[in-house]
C-alpha cells in the first residue's frame, strides 16, 4: 500500500489515489455496494487500516453502500467516485447515541450533538471528503442524524459532494478550525445546510444550498462547554434557497463572531413557491459581540425580509442575561424582488447597534407587508427568539431603524407594486396574518405606510433615497426622538409631505439638496421646532 501522509499532498495527487492499487478500497475490505447489505463494517474497516497506515485515500468506487454511523480518522480522506452513494440505515440502532455533555446547556439537541450521525470526527485533523459521488441521509422529514458532524477537528475539505435527504444538518461543526467547502451541492435538506459552530478559518465557496431551514449559518453555541468565538468566516458565490434564513448569524450567540464577509450569492425561497423568511440576518441575543461584518453583491428573490439585524437579550446559557454588542456592518450591492416583510435594524434601550453602513440597495416589495398603525408603540421584544417578523408588523414597509449609532444609508431605491395592500388597524392590535404560501394575508385592501422610519438613531446620515410612496399614504420618512441626522439627495414627488418629526429629543436634523415634489416638505408633532433645519 502507498501512504500519503500529507492531507494536502493526497488532495493534489487525487486521480492517482483514486484509481492506484495504494487506495484503501471499501469493496477490498468487504462491502458489497448494492443498496441493501449494510456495509457500516467494511467501510470502517477501510478508514481504520488507512489511519493505522500514517494516512490514506478511502476509495468508494460506484455502487450504494448502506451504513449506519462512520467513525473519520486524521490523515484520511474518503473518495467517493462518480456513481458512488454513501446511503444512510433507516434503522436508528445503526447510528451512534447522543455523546453525554457534563455541564448544562440550552442549546437543542440538533445543536447540542455530534455522534449521533452518518458521518462523524471528533478530535482529528487533515480529513476530507471528496466528490464526485454522493451521500444520501435517506430520510424524508426532520429528525434524525445528522450527516456529517465534525467537533473539534482542523484542516477539513469536504468537495465536490452531493447530500440528499438530511433529516438534520447537512454539515454540523464545532469548535472546528481551518475548514474549506468547495462545490457542495445540499437538496432537499430539512434542516440547515451549514453550520459553523464557534469555528475559526472557515472558507465556503461555489456552493448549491436547497434547505428547509437556514442553508448557512454560523452559531457560538456553548455546546462545547465554553464561550468560543466564530472568527475569519467567508462565504461567496452561493446559491442558497430556503423558507427559512438564506445566511444567519446566530441565533446561538453567546461567543462573538468577528470578520465575517459575505460576497456574490444568490438567494431565494423554495421551488414549492414558499418564500424564504430573511436573506441576511445578524442575530446577537445571548451575549455575543458581533463585529466587522461585510456583504456585498447579493441578488434576491421571493425573499420576504431581505435584511434583518438585531440586538436583543434572550440570555441564554447566561446566569444574568446581559446584552452583546453588533457593531461595524457593512452591507452592500443588494438586490431584491419579492419582498413581503420590513428590513430592520433594532437594538434595544441602552443597547444601540453600532456603525451600520447600508449602500447601493434596490428592493422591490409584492403583496404587501404587516401594517401597524404609526401611533400604535412597537414592543421591545427583548427577550424573544430573533425574527424577521418578531415585531408582527410596522409603519414601514421598507426600512425599520430603532435604537441605532451610527447608521449611513446612500443610494436605496425602494418601489413596490400596484397591488400593495397592508393589514389596516381595525380596532384591535395589528398583527401580521402569514398564508400558507409566507405571504400575509390582508384584512382589507390599503396602501403601504412609511416608506422608512427611524425611532431614536443618532447620527443617521441617508443619501439618495429614492422611495415609492402611496399619493394617499402617510409620508415617506417618520423620524422619532432622531438626533444629528443629514438627509441628502432625495427624492420624493407626489407625496403628501416627505419627513415626519416626533420626540422632544429630536434635533440636529439637516436636509440638503433634496428635491421634494410635496405639498409640506416637514411635518413636526410634539417636537422643538429648531429640531429641523432645511437647505434646498
């Protein structure tokens, strides 16, 4: 037998590994590959002579091996050939139980565990799985093994691979460091695609990502035991299509999560028409320190929230629930069609979000989103799960800014269709009505509200708004208790008027160089009238 000591080494010589007489063949070690013999056994013994060996290249040639739980070993890649199946037991006895955890955790057991799955290492280094074959969990639900869950491994490639039918987390991992996921294709997942758990040097690129719940989504759970942190994560040229989130962070966020950058993916809701929930979302609600985030080059459709950040303060696996921080953001180049629902960007009192750049963003909204009547307040809902739709429904049915530093806003273009209705206030407490398809379901016909509305920013800088606004709808822009804010470069014609002041701590409130179309330009309620001051 040849051994390849070297991880990287056996990656760049793979077509000799994968048709020498070095290769540790399944079918040499005794598994038939017909779809029917369980050949758990045969295979491990195939990754278990090659780790004894220093290292080596497991070779699955065509044909469907059925296995139950797979133990991985440092220093050994499985191959799977093109026509190669590794296919999951339906019998749960042939998967490994759930590890025992000595200390608590409140993180589920999807989160929580790593043994219990297809494909499993825990403590190894230089592993891999490689394409082009495929790997079929063989479940047609939620609830089951995970399919590959790695826990506290390094130098990991997974490439070239097909995961069907995952009843849990396509790819699940924890506490595991310098990671590449090349050209991955996940369909018809039931849970998250990937999961990044409290991990280090994660590259995901060229992905195709098709799951019920959130395709990608990098967590700090303490399922390790501690508070670690996800750091140096990238994502680019994706495509992700859920009815969940498309890219998340959290909502386990109890380490921090620090340069994280997001370029070129396309997003989307689900080819059985239901629309994703959010595009992207940063979730920091159990005590986790978001910061230096950057996206760029996204393009979206039947997405019902296209941007979603938040701050709150659930507190999980904290003694004294205690505010993180989500600070320094920058999302750019986004474009989106179909949207149902508001993009927010809330803290909580005392607890702003911090230095959020939102540019170049043209959304356009359908069927309409939740309408909440402006003088009705906004709960705080700070201590609930983050959603998109975690306020039921707002003013505004583009952007939602409330409690925020620091946020600059240039060239958005927001428009929404001629039949945009919204849930109007009939007496009771407005509420979002979600159909079985994700869109809300009107109490009546209307017209949108706001086309933004900011409650207690400071330092808002917004140019070059352009905004549909209905002719009979309630203004573009409602600012409430907003200090040192500069509006330039908008437009806004055939409105009614285009900025609503509220809050006796408003001031410091500029407009420049706007051009206005409007009967009133300003409309001031309940506020210092030196708090505007206007330089057309």
């Amino acid at each position: 037998m040849v051994r390849f000591i070297g991880l990287f080494a056996l990656l760049c010589a793979a077509s000799v590994c994968a048709n020498a007489s070095g290769a540790f063949s399944v079918r040499e070690c005794g598994a038939r590959g017909d779809g029917e013999t369980k050949d758990t056994a045969a295979v491990q013994k195939a990754i278990d002579e090659a780790a004894k060996a220093g290292g080596g290249c497991v070779l699955f040639a065509a044909g469907t091996y059925l296995c139950g739980s797979l133990h991985l070993r440092s220093h050994v890649a499985l191959s799977l050939e093109a026509g190669a199946t590794i296919k999951g037991s339906p019998d749960k006895d042939d998967y490994d139980p759930y590890e025992k955890l000595d200390f608590k955790n409140d993180a589920d057991i999807e989160t929580s565990f790593f043994h219990f799955a297809l494909i499993w290492g825990e403590d190894v280094e230089n592993i891999a799985i490689t394409g082009p074959g495929t790997i079929d969990s063989n479940r047609d639900r939620r609830h089951g093994p995970k399919t590959i869950a790695l826990k506290r491994c390094r130098f990991v490639t997974i490439r070239d691979v097909r995961l069907l039918n995952a009843p849990n987390y396509n790819i699940s991992m924890i506490g595991t460091d310098f990671v590449t996921i090349d050209g991955v294709t996940i369909l018809n997942g039931f849970a998250d695609g990937i999961d990044p758990d409290s991990c280090r040097n994660v590259r995901i690129a060229n992905c195709h990502i098709e799951s019920s719940d959130d395709a990608i989504v990098p967590k700090s759970s303490f399922a390790l035991g501690e508070r670690r942190s996800c750091e140096n994560i990238t994502v680019t040229n994706c495509y992700l299509a859920t009815d969940s989130n498309a890219f998340k962070l959290g909502t386990e966020s109890g380490g921090d999560f620090k340069r994280i950058a997001v370029s070129n993916c396309v997003i989307s809701g689900m080819a059985n028409g239901r629309p994703a929930r959010g595009g992207i979302a940063f979730e920091s609600v159990d005590g986790s320190n978001i910061d230096d985030v950057a996206v760029s080059n996204i393009s979206m459709v039947d997405v019902r929230a296209p941007i979603f950040i938040r701050l709150g303060n659930r507190g999980r696996d904290m003694a004294t629930p205690t505010p993180g921080s989500l600070r320094n953001v920058v999302i750019s180049g986004i474009v989106a069609t179909g949207a149902s629902n508001t993009c927010s960007v809330s803290g909580i009192p005392g607890h702003p979000v911090v230095g959020v750049t939102l540019s170049n963003i043209r959304i356009a909204w359908k069927g309409g989103c939740p309408f909440r009547n402006p003088d009705e307040a906004v709960p705080e809902s700070i201590d609930e799960y983050p959603d998109p739709d975690i306020f039921d429904a707002l003013s505004a049915y583009g952007f939602y800014c409330r409690h925020v530093e620091g946020l600059r806003m240039s060239n958005l273009d927001l428009d929404f269709d001629d039949t945009f209705w919204r849930i109007v206030d009939d007496g009771k407490k407005s509420r979002a009505r979600w159909g079985a398809d994700g869109v809300p379901q009107p109490s009546k016909p209307g017209q949108p509200g706001y086309a933004m509305v900011f409650d207690d920013v400071t330092r808002l800088d917004l140019d070059g708004l352009r905004a549909r606004t209905a002719v009979e709808g309630p203004g573009t822009i409602r600012m409430v208790d907003v200090r040192d804010a500069l509006l330039r470069g908008c437009v806004a014609p055939d409105v009614v008027h285009f900025l609503e002041v509220l809050g006796r701590r408003s001031a410091g409130i500029h407009l420049e160089s706007n051009v206005l179309a409007v009967e009133e330009a300003v409309v001031m309620k309940d506020c210092d009238s030196a708090a505007v001051s206007v330089a057309n």
